[in-house]
C-alpha cells in the first residue's frame, strides 16, 4: 500500500478527494434494500476484497475498526462501523 506513505505528505482534503475517486466505488447497476443507522441507503461493493481494499484505507484515516460483511440479500459486501451488530 503507498497510500500510507502519502498520507503525511497530501492535505486531509486532497486525501478525502483521491479516497472518493480511488477506493469508493458503488455497483452501479445492482442495489439492495440494506440501510445504516441514518437510514441511507449502504454502499454496495462487488467483492469483499473491494470492501476489505476501501475498509483499511478508511480504517488507516479514521483510526476506527471496519467490518465487512456480505448482503443479506447476496448482492454484494458492505462496510459496516459497528463491528459487534449489524
Ligand atoms: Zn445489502
């Protein structure tokens, strides 16, 4: 991973921006139903290691623990924060 080795050297705002281009990529054409706390609609991943890829790099700006899990619906993975409850 070079995003690490970035991270000192590019502004929180640059870095969100490259994050949002790079790593936060919806399924465009395949939804499920699933929702968060605030009652958004999740991002929906196509492979968990797409998830995983996007979880470290938030995990690596945030400091907070990520946990992916795959839809219940089967349509994909997503990122969840609350690592004990879905
Ligand atoms: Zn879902």
């Amino acid at each position: 991973m070079t995003i690490t080795k970035t991270l000192s050297s590019i502004s929180t705002a640059t870095l969100m921006k490259r994050l949002r281009k790079v790593c936060i990529k919806p399924v465009a054409d395949r939804r499920c139903n699933c929702r968060d706390k605030q009652g958004r609609l999740k991002k929906l991943y196509a492979s968990p290691s797409e998830a995983a890829d996007t979880a470290s790099t938030r995990m690596d700006v945030t400091q907070k623990w990520l946990k992916i899990y795959e839809c219940p619906e089967k349509l994909g993975w997503h990122i969840t924060s609350n690592i004990f409850q879905w």
